[in-house]
C-alpha cells in the first residue's frame, strides 16, 4: 500500500531512525532529529544497495 501524503507530514521521529514503506524499495526515512529521506532499496550483481 503506497504512503499518503497525509501519512508523511504525520511520521514522527523516535528514538531511532524509522523506515516507512512505499513499496517496490522505495522507502521513507525518518530520522530522530526529525529530518525525512526518501530512499531506494534495489540490489545489482546481487547485493543489497
């Protein structure tokens, strides 16, 4: 299930860095500061990047 604009703008940090999941490796980052990322999981030769 994608991630609504309205799930983004309420993550809240914690006390670690929390990953939210938009699907197909695309996946939000929210840092405890509070800073949001986006960032992509894909893997090439066979290893995770």
């Amino acid at each position: 299930m994608p991630l609504t604009d309205t799930a983004i703008r309420a993550a809240k940090p914690s006390e670690k860095a929390r990953k939210l999941f938009d699907g197909e490796g695309l996946y939000l980052e929210v840092a405890p500061s509070g800073g949001k990322w986006w960032r992509l999981k894909y893997r090439w030769a066979g290893r995770e990047n």
